[in-house]
C-alpha cells in the first residue's frame, strides 16, 4: 500500500436544512400568514430552513459527500427535528 | 379582450437567501471556527443564509417566478445586505 498523497481538489458543498415533516415551523407561518395582506393569497406551503454553502478540500467528490453528510449530523443539523438535502460542485484543482 | 380565467398551474419555489459579499456572516464565522476542533480543518468559506420553499398558483412558469421575485424583494429579503436565487419547479395542474 502506497501512502503517496493523493492530490486534494476544492469542492463546493450546497446544504438545505429544513423541519421534518410534522415538525413545527413557526418562521414560515408568520411568513404564510402576512402574505395575503400583501397580495399573495396564492401563495401556500412555506417552510422556512438555512442554507449553508462551503469549500472543502477532498480527494474525490465522493469523499467530500461522506464527510459534508458527517457534519451535517454531528453539527449542522438537528436529525431529531430537521432533514438535509446535499448537492456537490467541483471548484479546481487545489 | 377575453376575461375567462386561465388554469392556474401549482409551482413549487426554492428560494435561496444570502449575504450578499462583502457583508458579515456571524452565523457562517462560528461554524467555521467550530470545524477544525472537531477534525474538519479542509472546510472553508462557510456562508449561512435561509432557504424558503413554498408553492404558489399561477397561469405560467414565467408568472409565478415573476411573483416569487416581487416577494423576495418586498418581504422575503433585504436587498440592502442580501442576495437571492430563485428555482422554480411545476407540481400539478390546480
């Protein structure tokens, strides 16, 4: 086995996290209940989550995906109460 | 001019909201400097901003992301210090 350093390549990580179904979200039903006032009766569902964007450095895109999933569940998410959704971007070579 | 009323068209909206540059991300700084604690020291540039889903009733795909636009800059963000991405996805016909 070779422990020769694999080259790292930057990835972008795109990362919803949002209520799980039934959980309560008390953001979004401010949201839902100012908007007929403003006009827009036709407007329904809202749910409101965080965004958070990274950079991280891994070999592979796979890698990166297992790691950003980790932090997701041990710091970025509750999974008691929220989902996460990941999406993985290649940036450049590092 | 006919005013028989068009078949509304239910459309699912992703709305992304974030700092815009430039500007303090408070939430994004203590995350970042939380990650090299926990053994993340590949993660960088660590943005936080809010993600909103909602479903809104319109004629077309062009209408409702018209729509959608008008509610980010009236309620959904600040345009002084945000930025926001819209994704908008059919669902059913109403």
């Amino acid at each position: 086995m070779s422990f020769r350093a694999q080259p790292l390549i930057r990835f972008e990580a795109r990362i919803e996290v949002g209520h799980r179904p039934g959980i309560l979200d008390p953001q979004g039903g401010v949201i839902e209940r100012a908007l007929p006032a403003l006009g827009y009766g036709n407007v329904s569902h809202v749910r409101v989550g965080k965004s958070i964007r990274l950079a991280v450095e891994a070999p592979d895109e796979a890698a990166a995906r297992a790691q950003v999933e980790e932090m997701c569940r041990r710091l970025l998410a509750n999974p008691v109460i929220e989902d996460f959704s990941i999406e993985i971007f290649s940036a450049e070579t590092v």
